[in-house]
C-alpha cells in the first residue's frame, strides 16, 4: 500500500466514523466507541472556544446530531457558527443574536435582531448586502489617557 493508498484509507475511515457508520473492516463495538469520543472531543473544544455554549439546553444531543451530518469545514469557531446557524432549538443570549444574524448574513433570513449588549441593533439584509440599523457603541474610555 503506498502513501497515497494509506492517506486516502484514513480519510475514509474517518469520514465513515464521523458520520456514524462501521469502516469495513472494523469491529462495530470499536467503531461505535470511537464515534461517541469523536463527537466528545468536537463538542468539547467547541464548548471550550465559547463557554457561554455550557448553557444550552441539552447541548450534547442537539450537538451530537448536527455532528453527524456536518462535516467539519475549518476551525472550531466555524464549528461554533455553523452549529447556532443549523439548530432550531431555543439559545440564550449572546448566541441567540449571533444564530439571528449569522442568519442574515447567510441569506436565510432578511431580518435580524443582536441583541448583545453594547450592540441591540437591527441587521437587515438585502441580496448580497447586510446593514447594521441602530445606536451605535460608545467607545470606551482609556483610563491610561488623561482627558
């Protein structure tokens, strides 16, 4: 078997775990283990990157779902947006504002409401373009300048 062969081998073990199935030629109690620490592992460095994900409801299986469908397309805070943008369940803020204009911003919606403090705008989206309708933030102050 060449590099080549063995590289692409691995990628397709790999995609067949994350998806849930038993590579052929493996035992399917392994398999099934080794699915759920996957999942774990990616569930955990996306709770890691984005605590504020600890207080989701039922986190594990609405994660875990998604998992097995998605396919992981970059880093971990893709993880993060791609999974508030795919789920339906109810969030609390700040991820609640940033799935309504992740949302917008993805064409799926043309109304979006961040509600983040600091923030509380409206986004408003139109073809390719997003606007930013509301107050904007008031710098803040550098306590290390006088004046």
């Amino acid at each position: 078997m060449t590099r080549d062969d063995l590289r692409v081998r691995q990628q397709q073990v790999l995609a067949a775990l994350l998806r849930g199935d038993v590579p052929e030629g493996f035992d399917a109690r392994s398999a099934d283990l080794t699915v759920r620490v996957l999942r774990t592992k990616r569930r955990s460095e996306t709770v890691a990157a984005v605590p504020s994900l600890r207080d989701v409801d039922d986190l594990a299986g609405r994660f875990d779902a998604w998992a097995a469908t998605t396919p992981r397309r970059g880093c971990v805070h893709d993880d993060v947006v791609d999974f508030l943008a795919s789920d339906d369940g109810p969030l609390p803020e700040p991820l609640a504002s940033i799935r309504s204009v992740e949302l917008v911003y993805r064409r799926r919606r043309h109304v979006g409401r961040d509600r983040r403090p600091g923030g509380r705008r409206w986004v408003l989206g139109w073809g390719r373009r997003a606007w930013h309708v509301g107050p904007r933030s008031a710098p803040v102050a550098d306590p290390t300048r006088d004046g």
